[in-house]
C-alpha cells in the first residue's frame, strides 16, 4: 500500500509585539481579514509554508475574537450586551458567557470573508475550523431553549448552513473543534455525534472533528493535571467516533498523557497526530517529530496518519510558530526515510 505521510497545520503564525513593565500600551481590536492579516496572506504568497512542507493550510482564525464566539457574533437570538458567569467545562472553570434569548438563526455569512482571502493565496488544500456543536452549548447561557440538546441541534443547523457555503468557496476540509467530548463523555455517543452528523449534512469535501484537553488557562492546565499519568477519557467516545460519518479525528500526541494504544479504537479512520506541543515555546527537533510518528504507527496505519500540531499556534510568537511548522515539515520528511 502506498505509504501516505501528509502534513497538516491546524493554524498559522502569529505575531506578537513586546511591551516593557509599566509600559502603557493601547490597541484597537479588529476582528476583520484586512490589512493586519497582511503578514499571514504574504507568507502565503511567498511560499513560505510550501516551503515548511504545509501541504494542507489554514487561515490561523486571524479574524475571531474567540473560537467560538467568533461564529456566535453572527448569529441572531444571542444577546451579548448581558453576559452572564456560567461554568463551563463541567464546572472546570466560570467564564462570563452570552445569553441565548430567542431562536437562532444566521445574520448572514460567517467566515466568507477569510476563506476568500486564505483561497486567493494558496493552490494548497485549504482546512476551516468552526465550533462544534457540543462545545457551542457548553460555552453559552440558554434562556430560550430549555434543552441543552434541542439547542445544540439548532447550532448544528446553522453551522451546516455555513459549512455548505464555505465547501462553496473552494474550502477543502471542513473541522469543528470539540474540546467538551473530552468533558461529557456519556453523551458523545448519543446526541453529541448526532449533532455533527447534522452539521455535516450534504457535504462532500473532508470532514473532521478536533479534540483536546485545553490549553492557554490556569484551570485547564490544573485540571489536566488532576488527570494522573494516563488520561483515557478517549477510550470512551473514540469506538463511537470510528463509526460516525466524520471522516477525521484530530488529537494531541506529543507530550500528551493519552494512551497512544487508544488511537486503535479509531480503526477505518484518518487519524490526525499532534506532533508539535503548542504549550511550550521550545522548538522539537525532526527527529522527536518523527519519532512519534513512528510510535503512533503502532496503532494506526502509515496511509491513515495526519501529521499536525496538538491544537492551534495563534498565540504564540511568529517566529517560534515558524519554527515549528519548519520542524513539522521535516519531522514528515525524516519519518518518511524512516518507515518509508
């Protein structure tokens, strides 16, 4: 069988400025692809990550405020100007939250704006990420539905809406980030993936699902830690996960406590491995890249094996995300020689 490698980048690079203590800074916060996203839509002209060996690219979510309220600000029947403090994640932690007050229907498109940016600039396979489902309903105050999963259906509904427009635009892998499987894993099998398979209705390019244990907050990074020596949440919702429609699964590898043997539980499946650990700013080596690769083809199949970063990169330094996707690259390239 053909050996098939291929090297996926969940976001692109950011920039960061420097401010010195006591220094005071002011910033306008712009949530629309425009002239501040020059340097992402230069590299991509330059060909900077053809030359890191990107071969499926994205737009980094440059233009959202949130990962999911960057959707829910073009959605009607959400009230923004009360938000209200809600647990989220099963308690894990509070996050001031908007409200829905009324039936949820769509403002108009959501992330048309970038994808035509993002498409304009690459012959590459190009990947969008939207919230999912689950997730959504576990990030916002209900005040209309009175059903966590009625609710969530309608979310699915719209975000179908514009994941049939997006393949329009020329977007050839579509990922709805689900960090809450992880947290209701009783409900995965059951309502959570029957809402995905809603969200994904009637689409024909690639579809997969991303989840993760957190990143970027104290209460993530505490909780995970809680979590003792092997986190197996997986072993519960990856079986469903393998027969969903979803065609792939997204999860954190490197450095991560996960089992790697779990990910056999995903057989049929395109499995895509996080080989670059987005909670540190060392820069791995090609050869612990492949190194994982190699382990986690213990379990999944060379053909089936995407490799990518544990979560997105927005946040860090350019220079550093730079480096990672280069590492990224020949990590592929190495494993390539390796196991080829």
């Amino acid at each position: 069988m053909k050996f098939r490698l291929t090297v996926a980048a969940l976001a692109m690079l950011a920039s960061a400025g420097v401010a010195h203590a006591n220094e005071q800074v002011s910033f306008i916060l712009n949530w629309v692809a425009g002239g501040d996203h020059a340097p992402y839509f230069y590299a991509q002209k330059m060909g900077w990550y053809k030359d890191a060996g990107i071969d499926i690219v994205c737009d980094g979510e440059q233009s959202r405020q949130h990962f999911v309220h960057g959707f829910l600000e073009f959605v009607d029947g959400i009230d923004f100007a009360h938000k209200v403090e809600m647990g989220i994640r099963a308690d894990r932690y509070k996050a001031m939250v908007p409200v829905v007050r009324g039936d949820l229907v769509l403002k108009g498109r959501v992330h048309q704006t970038e994808v035509r940016h993002a498409r304009a600039h690459t012959t590459r396979k190009l990947k969008i990420t939207l919230p999912g489902p689950m997730t959504i309903s576990d990030t916002v105050a209900d005040a209309h539905y009175g059903d966590k999963v009625k609710m969530a259906m309608s979310f699915a509904g719209l975000l179908n809406q514009e994941a049939r427009a997006l393949e329009e635009d020329g977007v050839d892998v579509l990922q709805f980030d689900e960090p809450a499987f992880n947290v209701f894993m009783d409900e995965v099998p059951g309502w959570g993936i029957e809402a995905l398979h809603r969200a994904i209705e009637g689409l024909t390019c690639t579809t997969a699902v991303h989840i993760c244990y957190g990143y970027g907050i104290k209460a993530n990074i505490d909780w995970k830690k809680s979590l003792g020596a092997e986190w197996r949440q997986y072993e519960k919702i990856f079986p469903a996960l393998a027969k969903s429609r979803i065609g792939q699964i997204s999860i954190e590898a490197i450095n991560s406590q996960v089992p790697l043997n779990l990910l056999s539980l995903l057989d049929g499946k395109d499995v895509l491995v996080g080989v670059i650990d987005v909670a540190t700013n060392e820069i791995e080596t090609p050869e612990r890249v492949a190194q994982v690769i190699g382990e986690v083809m213990r379990f999944v199949p060379k053909q089936h094996i995407v490799a990518c970063t544990n979560c997105g990169m927005a946040p860090m330094r350019r220079d550093i995300a730079e480096a990672k996707l280069r590492a990224l690259g020949a990590g592929v390239k190495l494993a390539q020689q390796w196991f080829a």
